[in-house]
C-alpha cells in the first residue's frame, strides 16, 4: 500500500497555548517525536471514518537493510511515544521502559530497530480529541469513538508507511498487550513474535465497571462541557480526570503494598480523625497531579472506551477461534498480584494461543503496575522470545 505522509520535522506552532489539557500541544517542543500524516480516510470499526490523522512515533537503532529487525513496542493508557529517554522538553516524563531500550538491553538498538508510537486517540502528539479537525476547530467531543482494532489499523498504516512488512517482535502491557494482541489476530503474517503483559482477551464486567466510574467522574465535571473544552478560556476537567486517576491507580496497585507502605498513617501534623489527611490520600493526589499535568481528560475517555470494547473474539466466532488465528512465537506473562487483570485472564491467552507454552508469572508486590517496575523480569522474557 501507498502511504501518503508528512516527514516534517514537527507541526507548525499554534498562535496561543491554553491551559485546558495537560497534553503536548501545537507549538511545544518536538522532543525525539517524528510523525506521519495520513490525508486519506480510516474507516472505523463501529462506522464512520476519521478523515485523515497524525501518528508521533519515536524510533531507536536503524532499521536493517532486509526491514528485519523491527520491533514494535505498545504503551499503557497513559503511556506515550516515549518509551525509553530522559525528561526534557517535549517530554514531561522519563521513558516508561528506558531499563529495556538501548545499547546492550534487552531491546538492545545495536541490533534492533525500536519503533514506539502514540495511540491513536491520544494527546501527545498523535490525531484525538484535543486535535484539531479538517476545519481547524478541535475535535473535541465530536471525536470518533475508537475500538483497539481502529488504534491498530492505524499502527499498520504507520508500519506501511515505514516499509515495515513484518516485526521481529510486537510487546505490550495492559492496554498496549491488547493492542499486541489485535495485531497477532488482525495480522498474523506480520507478527513473527509476540509478547503479552497483565492483559486480557476481553474486557470483563469488573474491568468495565471500574472504568465506568472513572468516566462517570470526567464527564460529571462542570469543565467537562460535553468534551468540547479544548477552545474555551480557563482550565478544563482537570478535577475529574484527577478523581478518575486517583481511582485508577487504586487498581493499578496492590492491597498488601498499599498496606505495607501506608497503613494507617498520617500526614502531618493533624490525625484524619481530627480533619487531617491520611499518607495513602496524599499518595493518591500526587498521582493525580502528575497526570492531569501531562494528559488530556478527553484522550483519557476515548482510551477507555476503547479498552472496554476490547474482545478479540468478536466477529471472530469468540475467543478460541480468534486465538487459534495467531502463528507468532508467543509468551503470555502475568504478573502474579495484579487485581486489575488477574492471571487468570493471561492464563486463558496461554492456553488457547497455539505454541504459546506455558504462563509467565512476572512476581512483584506491586500489582498490576508490575509489568512496568519490574523490567528485569521482563527483559529476561524479552531476551527468550528474542535469542
């Protein structure tokens, strides 16, 4: 397929920058961001069309001359392009797996050719809701919704656009392992190894809920104005994207670590019982701090919803016969205190993916955000998949 592109270095700046998001905008610094434009329309799953879009992708190591060692690494939801390098500008944090990237690491760019996009819906630099449309405007509300199978026909697009036919490897934790797993089903002849982190073959009931009540606390905010924010004067749902996080991150870790760091403890100097604050709510508003400072309230719904549609059984007469699709060299791995996706989810993928070999425990106390903390366990993961 011919890929329409734009290789500019980055997108014009904007004349004013607003405070309504906390994702890259028009005008900030490029960072190691490059990005592909697409003029062409993407037809989505559940109707419609986008008309065209924009994927920030960030690359380490070159690629072979035979485009043989493209890996493809898929971030969690509010994840970014920048797997792996320092804070700077353009880049409001470190690299989510910078301990696997680079010379001599398990995804080591002597030898392979790492390529890390932005999902599509997002708001670091790719086409979402804080984007603009053809007309300029934002998209705001009027963003289309997104399935993990429009976010992947867009990583092929941008694969295509790269000259990559086939990656050596695509690896991904939770919402990027559902991305991962799209593309092992969707485009099994493109996918020659596969690694699958703390991720289901379809959303569940309680996974669904949890994300429910996040989206209950967005849209409920007064900033919210039915998602078309971006253009107005003042903050935008900053409060409700940070209850959503706060809730979110409950998840994302495990009741013993919680426990063993915080108890019952205090913030000082008053007692919660005398109207102060205990440490584990301090702990919950900082996490809450930091991302309503680098993310987008919208890209955070889009993402959600996304996630809750995910089931690579449907439309593929369910789940075993979608499994059974996939011809990559497969390792599920689990990590072993996750209460957001528990092992039982990656131990069903284990078994029907064929050659898939047994379940992977990664063994952290930090649930289900071990997929990330524990990089040496899953760098060796990482090397046995690789040789």
């Amino acid at each position: 397929m011919t890929a329409q592109t734009d290789r500019s270095a980055a997108p014009a700046p904007a004349p004013s920058r607003r405070p309504a998001h906390g994702g890259w905008r028009e005008g900030d610094p490029p960072g190691r961001r490059r990005w592909l434009a697409r003029s062409r329309p993407l037809a989505l799953e559940a109707g419609g069309e986008l008309p065209q879009l924009r994927i920030a992708y960030e690359t380490w190591g070159r690629l072979a001359a035979d485009r043989s060692n493209a890996v493809l690494v898929l971030h969690a939801l509010t994840g970014d392009s920048h797997a792996a390098g320092e804070a700077g500008p353009g880049h409001p944090t470190p690299g989510w797996w910078d301990a696997l990237i680079g010379p001599g690491r398990a995804l080591d760019t002597d030898r392979w050719f790492v390529v890390a996009p932005n999902v599509l819906g997002g708001c670091q630099g790719t086409t979402g809701p804080s984007s603009a449309r053809p007309d300029g405007r934002p998209w705001g509300g009027g963003f289309p919704f997104l399935t993990q199978r429009d976010q992947v026909a867009a990583e092929a697009w941008l694969g295509d656009a790269l000259g990559i036919d086939r990656w050596a490897l695509v690896v991904g934790g939770s919402m990027g392992g559902m991305r991962a797993l799209e593309w092992a089903a969707s485009y099994p002849d493109r996918v020659r190894r596969l690694l699958l982190l703390a991720c289901p073959a379809a959303a569940s009931a309680e996974q669904i809920a949890w994300a429910a009540v996040q989206l209950h606390a967005i849209r409920s905010d007064p900033q919210w104005h039915g998602g078309d924010y971006h253009d107005r004067p003042g903050a935008g749902p900053q409060a409700g994207l940070g209850l959503a996080r706060r809730l979110a991150h409950i998840t994302y870790r495990s009741q013993s670590e919680l426990q063993t760091r915080f108890g019952r403890l205090s913030q000082e100097p008053e007692d919660p019982w005398r109207g102060g604050r205990y440490r584990v709510e301090s702990y919950l508003d900082h996490h809450a701090a930091k991302l309503t400072g680098r993310f987008d309230a919208g890209s955070y719904v889009v993402l959600t919803e996304a996630m809750n549609s995910h089931d690579v059984g449907r439309g593929r007469g369910g789940t075993a016969a979608a499994l059974r699709r996939i011809t990559a060299d497969t390792l599920v791995a689990a990590v072993d205190s996750d209460r957001l996706y528990p092992p039982a989810q990656q131990a069903e993928l284990a078994a029907g993916i064929p050659g898939a070999d047994r379940l992977r425990i990664v063994e952290s106390p930090h649930g289900h955000d071990g997929f990330l903390i524990e990089t040496g366990q899953v760098a060796s993961l990482v090397r046995e998949l690789l040789g």
